[in-house]
C-alpha cells in the first residue's frame, strides 16, 4: 500500500526556514517522481515543486528563490526546504506521488505551516 507521511511543519516568525520531510512507503522513492503542493484556507491546492525519478526538478516561479526539492534514496524520503518564510506561506503542504508503473497515486495528509510574528 503506497503511503506518504509528511512532517516538519510548524509555527515560524518571518525569514525563518523549515525543512518538510515526505517519508514515503510501498513504493521506491528512487523511481518515482514526487511533487510537493500547498493549500492555504480559501484557495485551491497550488503546486510547488517536482523532482523527477532522475532527478529533475521544476519549482513554482514564485518560490524558486526560497524553496528546494530534494530526495534521500536512503531514507526513502523527499524534502521541502523553505528559506526565507513569508506569512503568506502560510498553508497546509501536502506530498504527492503521482501514479505511475502501474502504482496508484498518493497524497500525504499534509503539514501545517504557520509564518507569523
């Protein structure tokens, strides 16, 4: 069963940084491609970053200066970096395996993210 667990989320002032880790199980973080989105209260969900299973990878414009997208084979696990945090950051981040190979796709239950004073 393909399952995604985020974390790293929390309460951070302005200009602040997070890492949000995406722990992935059922399936090989190697070979697949994981993306990472946001949803702040009253919007839709807003893609953010992608890393392909060769590494590739493609960030919303908006963000590209202030987030990184990487992967740990090892860990079987994707990470968010968030520099520079913005309060309208603010917004639940939420992982997601698309479904590919013949394996369903996937969305974790999200993590909170609160940037204020």
């Amino acid at each position: 069963q393909v399952q995604l667990a985020e974390s790293g989320g929390g309460l951070v002032q302005p200009g602040e940084s997070l890492r949000l880790s995406c722990a992935g199980s059922g399936f090989d973080v190697r070979f697949s491609a994981m993306a990472w989105y946001r949803q702040a209260p009253g919007t839709e969900r807003e893609f953010l970053a992608y890393i392909s299973s060769v590494g590739n990878t493609n960030i919303l414009d908006s963000v590209k200066e202030r987030f990184t997208i990487s992967r740990d084979n090892a860990k079987n696990t994707v990470y968010l970096q968030l520099n520079m945090l913005r309060p309208e950051d603010t917004a639940v981040y939420y992982c997601h395996r698309p479904a590919a190979g013949g394996i369903p796709g996937a969305w974790g239950r999200g993590t909170q993210v609160t940037v204020s004073w």
